[in-house]
DNA sequence: CTAATAGTGTCTATTAGACAGTATGTT
DNA sequence: AACATACTGTCTAATAGACACTATTAG
C-alpha cells in the first residue's frame, strides 16, 4: 500500500486521525425461476468484502480506503470503486460521514460513505475472492429494522434500533442491538443507505443506473418492487414510468407467454 | 481554545490532516412593511461570521470549529451552535462533508457541514460582534446560480457555476465563478444548504422548526413563497397545509385588515 | 368608503387506485 | 387448452390549480 500518501497516518503527540471513504455498491440479482415459464425473481444487493485483518476480521464491511493526499473524496470513492469492479463513470453520492470517536479501535476514523450504483451484468472481471454480492432483506416496524444479507453460502442477520431524532422530518439515529457478522459500524451505513435508496427511487431516476441498456418494463417494476419492498399496480406504474422511458422495436420471448416489448431509459 | 483537545492537530512526517464542523445556521428574518396596513416582508436568512484571522481574514464565514477529540460530529456541530446562539435542542442535520485538499491554504481540512434551523425571536442573548444575520435571495438559471446575501450595512453576492453530474438525479457540482466576501468554500456550503432546504421544505415539516410557537397561515405561506422564491395559491396552501397545524382561539389584529387565526404545529 | 389581508366555495383538470379485460407466446 | 406474463380500457377517488367570492378590520 502507498503508504506515502496515506492521510490516514497522522499522528502527532496530540491525536490520530484518518479519514476514509466506504462505497455501498448497489446492483440487482436474478434469482433463479420457479419454472421455465416464470420470470427469475429479482433482488436488491450490496457488495461487501470479507475483511482479512483484524480489526473485525473475518467480518464483512464495505468496500473502502484511506483517502490520499491529493485526492478529493470524490476521487477516493471513485479509485476504491473502480479497484473492486475495474468499473469507471459509475453513478455515485455521498451518503453520510460517520465519525464517532469509537467507530474504529484502533484510532479515530472518520468514514465518509458513498453510495454507487451499478449493473452487475456490466463486470468484465470476476469479483475479488474476498467479496460478495449479498441479497437485501429489510423488515421494518416500529422502532425496529432488521436486515438480512444473503449471499449462496450464508445468510446473515442484524437488529438495529431506530430512533426518530424530529418529529418535523424523519430522521432516524440507528443503534446496533444485534449483529455478529458485519464490521465496524458499516451496518448502520448499510441501513442509512437502503433508506436513502427508497426515496430517491421514488422521486429521481436514480434506479436506471442499476439497468442494463435495455430492459422490459416488467423488469423494472419487479425492480421497484424489491426495492420498496410492495406490489404496484401495472397500469399505475407504467403510466407513471411512461415519460422516462422510450419504446423500442425489439422484443424478448422469454417463458411459454407473451413476448414483451423492450425499452430504453429516455434522457 | 482547547488545543489539547483538538484533533485538528494530527501531524506526522506524513501528512496533517483536520476535522471541523461547519453550521448553516439558518431562520426567518423580518423586513419593514411599506406601510402600517401592510405585513413586513419575510426572508430567509442565515448567520454568518466575519474571520477575525488569516486565512480568509475579513471574509464572511459559517460558524465552524474543530472537533474535539472525544466528540461525535453531532456533539461539535451541537456545541459550536450553541456557542453562537446559546440555544439547545435545535433541529440539525448533517449537509454535506467537503474535503478537497486545497480548501483550506493551511492543511487539509474535511469540513462535515450541517445545517440548523432556529426561531430568531428565541434568542436570549445577543449575537457577538462580529457575528451577522444576512437574507438571502437567489437567482437560478441554466448552470448559474447567483447569490446575494445581505445585511443592515452590506450586500455580498457571489456566482457559482451549476455543473449537472448525472441525469438521472439533479445532483449537481458547484464551482465557484465570482466571489469576493465569502471565505474557504463557504460559498458552496451554503448553496448546497439552500438547495436541501428547498427539496425538505416540500416533502417534510422541516419549516416548523424556524416557526414560533403561534403563527399565522399568512406567515406560514410567506415563508414558504420566499424559500421556494415562487408565490402560492391560498386555497392550495390552506389545503395542503391544514393537516399539520392546528387552529387555537388567538387572534392577531394587525394593521387596517381582518384579524388572523394563530395557529400551532400539529405533532 | 377604501385598502389590505383573511379566509371560503366551487369548478375544472390532472393524477392515482382499482379492477377487469384482452393479447400472445410456450408447454 | 392451460398457464404465465404482457399490456390496455375505463371507472372512480383523490388531489391540485384557478378564480371568484365573502369577511373583517383601521383609517
């Protein structure tokens, strides 16, 4: 590592400080069909890694890494995204800074997180055999958010305990209760991402960043649906979809029913 | 100041690198009505600080300071706004973090920006010296966004250049065209603050907490025509708005016109 | 009376929700 | 034919925009 230029490494008779960048990389999987006459189900996930030094090691975290010198945090994020999935000109955000004095053992971190969303389907490299794509499964009720990240081996499981911070807007301060498998406090940055994901769906195009170039308009509402985690209703949601989206003249003939028309994202 | 406590200090043979929060604090400023039958006209203000000391000496800054060693993010944006204003339990929350390496001619300084709303009328104390309420007033168009804020005793505007980074959301990079009053790159805190409050005035009740105990509908929606700089159609406003507050028995009677129903936010 | 703001009634246009129906392929 | 998904038509309910109107005070 170029530790040169690590900012990570101040240190002074005073204090330690490092500043870091963590990406939640989004995407969609396909699961597999019931029958050759049903479509695959679809799921919203995250690449995480397998840490392979302590602290937390073993555990799974974000994809992440100290800023440089030079580097804004934009570029930060930008190099630790294209390091796992040698992908460029991704969509990204920032999502939230986290610096509480005790987020990392060993000296005071202060993790700006980034959001990426990208389509799997576009990797032109196999993954690290450190990461994984995890399936997201999000029960929500009262106080509580429980998530569960499932990947072909495992399945992992976390409580959190939201508190409503203001009853102007709803901004909620998250609380590990549970959690066994995830490092640092990356799940908290994973839930405030979700939760950020299902609103920006609602009123931004953001999901087209997770599309390939073309997709059936069936897709895309199975899409929103796992991300919302509710059924629409087709004539609803193609009539709101309708002015984002452009009609081609190709088609796709999956499973023993009717072929279906495939669009592209209108600009 | 506290130095032991700042980890501001963290210097190495590597790099040095600081941690500072910055606050938009932002209310409601009244003007002078034109005549005793007229409302005084409303704005949106924000606190600004004259830089007693290089860099930027002279320069109209957000209230900021470094965070303490022991300290979450939270705390230090608590405790700096606090210092100002001698208020608590204020609605904040966490903007934006910015960390170009050059922002700050002295060291690398990652600025995790948040923004409060207060009630002015509040206050028990008065502002220091070198501390000032200035109203804002915005002009947007295609990539330019033009800023003016101004006070009793001066006007200071600057000109940012809107670049749209992804059309799938509307997230955008500012850069600075011309600026000459305000310091570091304060003038894009701000306007990144502006542009926020904007989207959660539509989508939450964000708004209330700038609000007195007991308002007016009148006031409600004049403050809600200068944010959004667009005027409002009463029945909408009423309409829309009648589900969050809740009618009292007060009556202002203010000048040569009908009396006007107080009203409380309703939790 | 006039000026100025407060507040309402109502018509219309647009958007959202619900449900039933038709279309078209494979097995 | 049966199944599974693709896609549309239409009725209704809810919401938003527009405008005209009434109400109430000080001067």
């Amino acid at each position: 590592m170029d530790k040169e230029n690590d900012i990570s490494l101040g240190k002074s008779q005073y204090a330690n400080l490092a500043l870091t960048a963590d990406i939640l990389i989004f995407s969609i999987s396909e699961g597999n069909a019931k029958t050759c006459r049903n479509l695959s189900e679809k799921y919203f996930s995250i690449l995480l890694i397998k840490r392979d030094k302590e602290p937390f090691k073993d555990k799974w975290c974000l994809p992440g890494g100290f800023v440089k010198k030079d580097e804004t945090l934009d570029m930060a994020a930008d190099r630790i995204l294209a390091k796992e999935t040698n992908l460029h000109n991704i969509y990204k955000e920032q999502l939230y800074t986290f610096g509480n004095p005790n987020r990392d053992p060993r000296m005071r971190v202060i993790s700006t997180s980034y959001m990426a969303l990208i389509d799997k389907e576009q990797l032109n490299q196999n993954l690290s055999d450190i990461a994984s794509w995890f399936n997201i499964h999000v029960h929500e009720e009262e106080n509580i958010m429980e998530v569960v990240l499932e990947n072909e081996e495992e399945k992992i499981k976390y409580i959190l305990k939201k508190e409503l911070l203001n009853k102007t807007t709803n901004q909620y301060k998250y609380e590990i209760i549970e959690n066994e498998n995830v490092g640092f406090d990356h799940s908290i940055i994973i839930a405030t991402g979700i939760s950020r994901m299902k609103n920006k769906i609602q009123d931004t195009d953001i999901i087209f960043n997770m599309m390939p170039e073309y997709f059936t308009l069936g897709e895309l509402q199975q899409i929103y649906e796992v991300i919302l985690d509710k059924k629409l209703l087709d004539p609803a949601f193609r009539r709101i979809i309708a002015d984002k989206v452009e009609k081609t003249d190709k088609l796709v003939k999956t499973g023993g029913h009717r072929p279906s028309v495939l669009y592209k994202y209108k600009k």
